[in-house]
C-alpha cells in the first residue's frame, strides 16, 4: 500500500504505550497547529507522560493502515472513531 501522507515516512509522530504495546485501537488523531505534528492515540482522556511513545509515522501506519484516510486531514485538526471498523470524523480544534 502506498505512503499517502505528505509528510516524510520518518517523521516522528506522537502516541501511546496503549497502542504500541498493548495492541490498543488508535481512537483518536491530531494535527497540531503550531508546529504540524501528528498525534495517534486510544481512547483514553487522559495519558501520562511515561505513557507517550514515538514512533515514526510510517510505523504507525503499517501498524494500522487506516490512518491513512486522515493523510489529507488539515493543520488545527483532530479525529476520533468509535473502533477501528468506524468511519473517522474530522473537526477543528
Ligand atoms: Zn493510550
């Protein structure tokens, strides 16, 4: 399947020991405003710091593939889905 981000495959991208480990869902995306990083995170509200990772956003989208629905999705942006199965919706930040 191809790259279909813009951004370079080794960019490093925000998540969580959840999803990396724990062989959690991705739930929940952003694009930050400020400086155009991504984040991919479970579903919980609220993480530790010790429980960040950062991989690069090639690893997360073979990981999961279909984080690349959200390649176009703009700056100032984030996305969530209620399981991998469920379409992802976009809003603004
Ligand atoms: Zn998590």
């Amino acid at each position: 399947m191809n790259f279909p981000f813009d951004e370079k495959e080794n960019v490093a991208v925000f998540t969580c020991c959840h999803i990396i480990n724990g062989g959690v869902e991705i739930q929940y995306a952003s694009h930050d405003e400020d400086d155009g990083a991504w984040q991919f995170l479970c579903d919980l509200v609220t993480h530790e710091t010790s429980e960040a990772s950062i991989v690069s956003l090639k690893e997360i989208f073979e990981l999961d593939n279909s984080v690349g629905e959200l390649a176009s999705m703009p700056l100032g942006s984030y996305a969530t889905r209620v399981d991998k199965n469920s379409p992802w919706e976009e809003f603004k930040q």
